[in-house]
C-alpha cells in the first residue's frame, strides 16, 4: 500500500513555527460631531481640515449644521472637506463614534446608540451619578480626553488648553485696563520713561508660564509665586530668562498685590483651589487694579472670587475689578477648536490604525489612561470613589 491513511499530510505533521498576528485590518471609522448645546460652548472637536485629513484616509463624519459656527467654521467648509452635514440630531448621535467637547447631557445620551464609542470632556466636578448610569446601561465606552496621555506623560488637552487661558487672561486684563473698558486708563507694557505695569501671577504651572510669556513679551514687569520650587524653576528655563519668583510667603505677597495692575490667579488643588488672597488682600490692592481668577472652575483663590459669565464677565470689590469666567479658551473658540482638532485627529488615525479601539487601548497606555467606560464597565478610580460607584481595573478587562 503506497498510499499513506493518515488525514494529514507530511507537512502538516512536521512542527510548525508560531505565526504571529503581524497585519492588522484596518478600520474604518464613523464619526459623529453633534452641535453644542452646553451654555456659552462656542468650540467644536474636528475643523474642516482635520475632516478632510480623517476622509483622504477613508473614514465617514457626520456633522450636525451649525456644529462649527460658533468656532466660525460654516457647513459649508465641512461639506467640501468631505463631511455628511444634516440637520437631524439624532442621525449624528446614532454614529458608531461620537467626538463631543462638552459631556453629552442626559437627554443626548438617550440618542445614543449601545455600544458607542464616545470621546468628549468628562469634567468630574459637574457630573452627577445618573450620568454614569446612563453610559452603563447604554455599554458605551468612554474615553475623556482631558485624561488622555501622551508619551511624555503630560496631558496634551489640559497643556493647550491651559497655553490659552495663560495667554487670554494678559490679553483680558490689558483690555479691562483701558479707558474703554472703565479701566484706569493704563496701557499693559513698557513705554520709554514710563514705569512698567506690574503683573503679579500665582501659580507656575503651565497658565502661568503662558501668562508670564505673554506679559514680559508686552515689556510689563512680572512676578510668580508658587510654593514648589521645581515648578518656579522649571518656569525660568523655559522663558530663557531670570525674573523675580518667590515661594507663597504672605509679607512678600501681599506687598507685590499692593503695588500690582494686574493680579492672576492660576492655582489648582485637588477638590478645590486653596484660597490664597483674602478678603482684606483684595481691599489693600489700588483702585482700578484687574484680578483674573483663572482657577475659579475649581472655586477660585480669590476670597473675593464670584463667578461671572462671557455676557457678563466683570464686577467690582472696592474698586478692584475681578474677571471670574470658568470658560476662558471659548473666548477664543477658533484657535481653542484648532487646538482640540490638534489633539483629536492622530489619535482618530491611530485608533483605525490600529483596527479599532480595543486594539488601540491595547497598545497605548495614554489612551487607556482616557478611559473611563469600557462596554458600560466603570474603569475609573477617581469616578469610582468620587460617587460611590463599583469600578473594575482596565487591565483585567483588556490583555
């Protein structure tokens, strides 16, 4: 008998080296851009040429009309960039991924599809526990992006952000400054013979350093003060230049607000900013100086600290003006919009990339460090422990 009765053939018997997946299928996403509906929300995820980066690799966006207007973006420019523009709501908040700035609100979370991939702010401190509820019971997975990593361990949505409202609140106060906006009529820099403003900022963290760059570029005379050393450190190395810092010490504090223009708060704490100017601070600075809280969406470090809105951003406390907006990149929402879109776009192509989220959150911690919501599971620590929720570890749910 020549012929052999095995089922197998020779080759199939011999040993057979491991074949390890190499190609991952790429992906191809859908993705939904909602229009804003949060208060005074001006800001949108993608801009027009993000899209057309995201379609020339073969993806789908849909677009809500009006989504981008606020950012001064029209339909228009999305429609050309390749992207689906309609007027229904809820077709956009049916696509497989959902890109938002704001967190969707109860009633758009009931728009939402099982199993979506949402990508948006989370913002802790607004939330409420029907909101995680909502996710679970959708499975949704859920990644904020103000958690998201990159490699060097920094929070790039958190960095730009904060790189705007350092800058915005030297351009704010130099506007409340002037006679046209019932300031003291002095003009924020340095003017031959003229004594320079002076600009007093707490905090050296990256609103800061972006506040002091901006200042010293104007010619104002500046000081930070900030109780780590590393950080006042780090802040003279990037200006590339020496100014004066000082740890927190009262004496020396309150002698630089009493002869200070401008006084900017930028001091962040866990739950809450500490409060580091009082009340009878406040009273001893000069009449017509401008206080920019920075840190009022955590409860300001002003005493006097109230909060205001765009329409309405200024009051008085004895005569020094306080500007207390939580918002202050909307102000800008076309460069804040071009920032996000910055941050949005490589890792919407590197989640196709990749063949999908799964795979994705697999191979970038950063990414896996954004994720709050993994098919309806509550993967995060701090939600979990901030209401009182059941939460599971992200690395037993994804190898």
């Amino acid at each position: 008998m020549g012929k052999s009765l095995s089922p197998f053939t020779k080759e199939q018997l011999l040993p057979q080296e491991e074949t390890l997946e190499i190609l991952k299928k790429k992906g191809e996403l859908f993705i939904g851009i909602p229009k804003e509906t949060h208060f005074q929300e001006k800001r949108v995820c993608l801009t027009p040429d993000a899209v057309s980066a995201l379609v020339a690799n073969g993806h789908r966006v849909m677009i809500e009309s009006g989504a981008g207007k606020g950012a001064n973006f029209k339909d228009k420019n999305y429609s050309e960039a390749g992207a689906e523009v309609t007027k229904d709501t809820a077709k956009v908040f049916s696509c497989p991924i959902i890109l938002k700035v704001e967190p969707p609100s109860l009633d758009e979370v009931k728009l939402i599809n099982p199993q979506t991939i949402l990508i948006s702010a989370l913002q802790l401190k607004t939330q409420d526990k029907s909101y995680f509820e909502a996710l679970a019971s959708k499975r949704i997975t859920a990644l904020a992006f103000e958690f998201i990593r990159d490699e060097d361990g920094a929070y790039p949505a958190v960095r730009s952000l904060s790189e705007i409202a350092g800058t915005s609140a030297i351009l704010i106060a130099s506007e409340l400054l002037s006679n046209v906006n019932g300031g003291n009529g002095l003009m924020l820099g340095n003017i031959t013979g003229v004594p320079p403003t002076e600009v007093v900022i707490m905090g050296a963290g990256t609103v800061g350093e972006f506040a002091a760059r901006s200042a010293i570029g104007l010619g104002a005379n500046v000081k930070v003060f900030d109780n780590s050393l590393t950080k006042l450190r780090c802040l003279q190395t990037n200006l590339g230049k020496t100014i004066f810092t000082s740890t927190m010490q009262p004496k020396n504090l309150v002698k630089a607000l009493k002869r200070c223009d401008v006084a900017i708060g930028a001091v962040r704490g866990n739950n809450r900013a500490p409060i580091i100017v009082t009340e009878a601070m406040v009273d001893d600075m000069k009449s017509g100086a401008v206080i920019i809280d920075v840190s009022i969406d955590m409860g300001g470090c002003f005493e006097t600290s109230e909060v205001t809105t765009h329409d309405n951003p200024t009051f008085e406390h004895n005569g020094v003006i306080h500007y207390c907006v939580p918002n202050i990149p909307a102000r800008y929402s076309r460069t804040a919009s071009v920032s996000i879109s910055n941050i949005f776009t490589p890792y919407l192509l590197k989640i196709a990339e990749d063949g999908g989220i799964e795979n994705a959150l697999r191979f970038d911690k950063g990414l896996k460090n954004g994720l709050y919501f993994y098919h309806g599971i509550l993967t995060s620590k701090s939600v979990g422990e901030w209401f009182d929720l059941k939460h599971s570890d992200v690395n037993l749910l994804i190898f």
